[in-house]
C-alpha cells in the first residue's frame, strides 16, 4: 500500500471507524448487544411510537433481512417488541422497559468507548473533529446523511 492511499483522508477515516467500532463492540460484549442493536434502542427511545424495521434498516444503513434478525434478537431479550400494524403489514417495533434499562445501562460503555477513542485529542479538537465529519456527512453533501 503506497504512502498516498495510507495518507488519505478516506483511508484514516476508514481506519478509525474500524478503531472505534471495536472499542464500541468491545464496551458493549456485558451487555450481550453490538452497535447495530445498541443503535436501534437508541432510536426507538427517540420514538414513543416505535419505527417500522425498513426505518431501523434505512439509518443503520443495514438490509430489511439484517434488521429482521437484529429484532429478532432484541426481541428475544425481551429489548423490543412490536406493535399491532396500524397500516399494511408493517409492525413498528417498540422499546420496552427492559430495553430501555438496557440502554441505560450501555450509555456508559459508549461514553468510555468514545473517550478511549479520541483521548489523543483536547475537547477543542474533538468538538471541531465532530463538526468537520458532521459537515461531510451532510445530507446536501455527497449522498444521504446519517440517520438517512
């Protein structure tokens, strides 16, 4: 690998998603969930209502048949459950209580994983790192943004 594609912006970036999600798996191992799943609680605490699986699948950029699984999981640890269709065949997927204890409980693995990860910088530089990579993530960017 030449010194230039080692260097590149899109390389580092790519190395340190690949850093960051093993601290984040790793934070995660004790309470039997992976970022996906950790990601999807997080958003159905956001919505009182539940999401539909193809929603869950649309922002984790994952397909309907790996979310399928991912709430299958969840919902065998008792994390979610879903929700009478109110239209069509859809069943919005819903928090439950012991999910939501749940992601109280990992909050703090992510929050020692994100430390762990960006330690070498000040608060001044992480806040600009967080600006920086929110402004190429955009959705008027290159494509859709996250959660997109």
């Amino acid at each position: 690998m030449s010194s230039d594609v080692q260097g590149g912006l899109g390389y580092l970036v790519g190395q340190l998603s690949q850093r960051v999600r093993r601290l984040y798996e790793a934070e995660l191992a004790p309470f039997r969930l992976n970022m996906p799943q950790y990601a999807t609680l997080t958003y159905l605490a956001a919505a009182p209502g539940g999401l539909p699986a193809a929603e869950i699948a649309r922002r984790l950029h994952l397909t309907p048949q790996a979310v399928s699984l991912l709430a299958a999981r969840l919902e065998a640890a008792g994390h979610v459950t879903r929700a009478e269709p109110t239209t069509g065949r859809s069943q919005p997927l819903l928090l439950t209580e012991a999910g939501r204890d749940q992601l109280v409980a990992a909050r703090g693995a992510i929050v020692q994983a994100e430390a762990e990860a960006f330690a070498p910088l000040g608060a001044n530089d992480r806040e600009a790192l967080r600006r920086l990579l929110a402004a190429c993530l955009a959705p008027d960017a290159s494509g859709p943004g996250p959660g997109e």
